[in-house]
C-alpha cells in the first residue's frame, strides 16, 4: 500500500495544480436515476408471505454519466454533460437534479422511452448494511437517439475540451452510431476515456478505459474463470492503450499503454468494512481522466484513484468526494482543501 505521507504530498499537488489550472472535462453517455432503498427486516407479510423491509429510507441520486460528471465539478473540474432521457417522471426527475448541478447540461429527449432507472435494495442488520436486490427499469434506445446526441456534442461540445469521457454503461447511449465521437474528439486534441462496459469500443482509439473484472473478460471475449489482470495487461499491449482494472478492496490495476509484461502495477485499496462499491468506477474514471488531462504519472493516477474509490465505498448510493474529505482521510489539515 502506498505510504500515507507519499499520498499526502500528492494529493496536495494535485489539488493546488487544478486550483490554478482547472481542466475542461466533457462527459457523454448513459443517464440513469438511482435509488437506493434501505430497511431493517421485520419477517414476512402474513398474507402474501414476501420479506418486509422497515424503518426504510429512500434516496435519489445521479448516475451513470451524470455521476461522472458531478464528482468532476465537485473536485474543480470544467465539466460538460451530454446525454439522452425520457419523456417521463424520472426524466423530468433526472433533469431536475442536474439543473441544480453548476454545471452545463445538454440533454436529448427521447420520446416514448423509458429513462433508464435502477433501485438498489439494502438490509440492515446488526449494524451492518448489505445490498440484496437491484431492480432496472431499461429498454434499448434508438439509433436515431444515438445520431442525435453525436450531433449535439458536434456542435455544443466546447472549445479547449482536454478529455472526453465516454461512458458506456450498458444502455444504449454508446452504440456503433456513437463512434462518430472519437474522430471529433480527435479533432479537438482531445484524450478519450471509457468504460466499455459492451463491446463496442473494443480497440476503438482511445487512450485509456477503465472497467472491473467482469467487464474485462467480456471485452476480452474470455470465460468466466479468465484472470482478468493477465487479460488487462494483454489488452494494453495489443491495442496501446491504459487500462484501469477495478478489483473492489484488492485496488487498482494499472497497465500502460503498450504493456511489455504479463502483469500491471497493481495500487493496492485501503481496508474497509461494510463497503458498497457503487459508483467506485465513476469515480474512478473521473480521476483518470483528471489525471491524463493534467499529464500525471500512470500510477499516481491509480495510487489517488484507490483513496477517492475508499471513500466512495464507505458511503451509501452514488456517494460524493469533495476535497475535505481526501484531506481529511489523509490526516492533512483541513484548512488546506479550502
């Protein structure tokens, strides 16, 4: 694990670089409306003999590409969204939320289609909270849709973008239409960063993607028993570019661009109980692409992932890093995130 004081010294250099040079982060892709929904047990209904949850809470939160771009203006970051929504209640739910982001938005609406949605059920019990169920509330989204929001960020996407994001999670967002993206990224001279959670971006030309070990072996195309760093580092190799390998409490693994080994460098994670990794890959992304904007060092950039990814996890739902809270975990004095 990387000493607290080599971290310490890093995070401060980040942060008073981007105080002075802020980056210009665009974000496209998969919207979704989270809600995370947390009870005690209290047995079974008497007639339809279903578990029932009490004491529940229930919490509204950004997702998806939105997560990504929130996390990236909360840390400072120039952040513009793209992404499509729904003409319904969880759109217009959606939609409000972001309107309270400082942030620019540019929205799609797809009428007819379902705005994708997930509910995450957690339980509590003795203290500790597990997830037991997620709902989704998908449908595929048309091709039209697609074109429509390559011609939004075509037009709207502004001027001095240094990385684009394209975030890929599963929901159509990210399709073969999309593609049209990476050339006009590549115009602006700008550094692409994905998560590739489907195959489509399989050895598009992109300079870094960032995805878990699941994920890794469908990109892959490789069984379930597949190792997914040996995979990783493979991938680096034959398509140059970085990968960021997720792997929960083990951390990150990073393989440059162009790999010559069989193994990565792996930036081992911080212990932690009760996690809930949701949202710990968003974040993830986001430093990434923080990270190759400011033209970081491949495995500083995988050493402050693991710390805002612990963070991340300690909290429930799509959780929120703001730079007290690094300085904090890291035992720096706060008056030095303000």
């Amino acid at each position: 694990m990387t000493p607290v004081p080599a971290l310490q010294k890093l995070v401060r250099e980040v942060h008073a670089d981007l105080r002075s040079r802020p980056v210009n982060i665009a974000v496209i892709g998969d919207m979704i409306l989270d809600n995370s929904i947390e009870g005690e047990p209290r047995g079974f209904h008497p007639e339809t003999n279903v578990p029932v949850l009490g004491d529940a809470t229930s919490q509204e939160s950004i997702g998806g590409a939105a997560n990504i771009a929130t996390a990236l203006q909360k840390l400072g970051c120039q952040v513009t969204l793209f992404g499509v929504i729904g003409s319904d209640l969880p759109g217009r739910q959606l939609e409000n939320l972001l309107d309270r982001q400082p942030f620019t938005n540019h929205l799609i609406t797809e009428r007819g289609w379902p705005t994708p949605r997930k509910d995450w059920i957690y339980r509590r019990v003795e203290g500790r909270v597990e997830m037991i169920q997620r709902i989704d509330y998908d449908r595929p989204l048309s091709q039209r849709a697609r074109e429509e929001l390559v011609g939004e960020f075509r037009v709207r996407c502004p001027a001095g973008v240094q990385v684009v994001i394209l975030a890929d999670h599963g929901l159509g967002s990210i399709g073969q239409e999309s593609l049209a993206i990476i050339g006009l990224a590549k115009e602006m001279r700008a550094k692409l960063v994905a998560i590739p959670r489907t195959t489509v971006l399989r050895g598009q030309a992109l300079d870094a993607i960032v995805l878990n070990a699941v994920e890794m072996r469908r990109l892959a195309q490789a069984g379930d028993q597949a190792d997914p760093k040996a995979l990783a580092a493979r991938y680096a190799r034959e398509y140059n570019q970085h990968v960021f390998l997720t792997l929960f409490d083990e951390g990150v693994v990073v393989c440059p661009a162009g790999l010559k080994s069989t193994t990565g460098i792996l930036c081992e994670g911080f212990p932690i109980e009760n996690p809930d990794w949701m949202g710990a890959r968003d974040i993830t992304t986001g430093i990434v692409a923080l990270g190759l904007a400011r033209g970081m060092d491949l495995e500083e950039i995988g050493k402050l992932s693991t710390v805002f990814r612990h963070l991340v996890a300690s909290q429930r739902g799509n959780g929120r890093v703001h730079w007290h809270d690094v300085y904090r975990f890291l035992g720096l004095e706060l008056g030095e995130a303000n």
